[in-house]
C-alpha cells in the first residue's frame, strides 16, 4: 500500500485504521480478525485515544500489535477520558452490543409498526469525561497511553478535539518538543472534527 509522509521520517499508509470502536460497538474477536486483516493488505497507521473502547482500546490494540512494534504507526490522544461509569459498563457491553443490533435487524427488517430506529442513542459522551487541557494532564495522559500500548513512544500525540480556545497552547508545545527529546513521542498536534471533516495540525 501507499505510503505517505504526514511528517518527514514518519511513513503512514494512505489508508489508516481507526480504532474508535473497538472495544466498544465491535468486539474483541472481530476487533482482532479486523486488525490483523488491515496489516496483512498495507495499512500500517492505527489512531487511538485514551477514550476508545470506553478505555479499553489501548490496551487491547497494544496487545495485538505488542510483536510488530517496528512496523506500525501509533497514533493517540489526550483530553478525553473513560470515566467511572465506563468501567461499571465492562461486563455488560456485549449484552449492550447484542441489543443493538438487535434493534438495527429489527429495523432493517420489518418496520411495518412504524419503529423508530434508536440504536444509536446509546450516548457514548455519558461515559467520558473532557480534562483540562493543561501540561501535566497532558504527561500523565501520555503515559498511560504508553503503558496500555505497550509501547515506549508514540508516532503521533494529539489533543483530542478541544471545544474552547487552548490557553496554555505554548506551555503544551513547549512540552511536546521537551517529550520529543526524549523519545516520547515523535510528532505532536491537535485534533478536531466537524460534523464528518477531520482537521489535524501536526508540529
């Protein structure tokens, strides 16, 4: 597959993996026949964050690619987190993924009762919660990501879609070049979606 360099030294394939759901919507055996089927046909960039999977992501994707280390690009987040209502959630998502679906088959189906498809109100942001946007956020954050991954530096570090103005932007830049040096991270950005565009600024 194509490569492309989003940042000089850092090859990523034309095609990346976004792990949002796993862990979360998806489960962990399709998750895994699903990543291992992305690496087999070229695509090398995994974006995650903290809050994928209701925080289970990291982990999860970190203990697959745990012996292809070399060659994958990792990719995550800071600024958004699982709060203590995800963890509560653990045991009962695949039942919370059974009734989903169910609702979507029924839908797709037969709607002669005129049901209202409401899969989807299953509100993920109750189980998240933003954090401050602040240097020592961002280290603690940065390590736990780390940890989960499996991993002793991530490729891309962003902020995960901030709502308000960054304040303290230059202390946050400050800090990334800082983590830089230290083999931390290699790149640095921020993160922001708008309805279905996605805009990153990598330094």
């Amino acid at each position: 597959m194509k490569k492309v360099e989003l940042i000089k030294g850092i090859k990523s394939s034309v095609l990346g993996f976004g792990c949002a759901p796993i862990m979360g919507a998806v489960g962990g055996k399709i998750a895994k026949n699903a990543i291992e089927c992305a690496i087999d046909n070229g695509v090398n960039h995994f974006d995650l964050a903290r809050s994928y999977g209701f925080g289970e992501a990291e982990k999860f994707v970190g203990q697959i690619l745990k012996n292809k280390r070399d060659k994958v690009i990792l990719a995550s987040k800071f600024g958004i987190k699982a709060n203590f209502k995800a963890k509560v959630l653990v045991p009962f998502k695949p039942l919370v993924r059974e009734i989903l679906e169910f609702k979507k088959s029924i839908y797709k189906t037969d709607n002669s009762l005129g049901l209202k498809n409401d899969s989807n109100n299953f509100k993920a942001d109750r189980f998240h919660n933003r954090i401050e946007l602040n240097v020592n956020e961002m280290k603690i954050s940065l390590e736990e990501s780390l940890k989960a991954l499996g991993t002793d530096y991530l490729d891309y570090f962003f902020i995960h879609e901030p709502i308000d103005s960054i304040h303290n932007i230059d202390d946050l830049i400050y800090l990334s070049e800082k983590l830089k040096k230290e083999g931390k991270i290699r790149a640095f950005g921020w993160h922001l979606c708008k309805i279905r565009d996605v805009y990153m600024n990598l330094i």
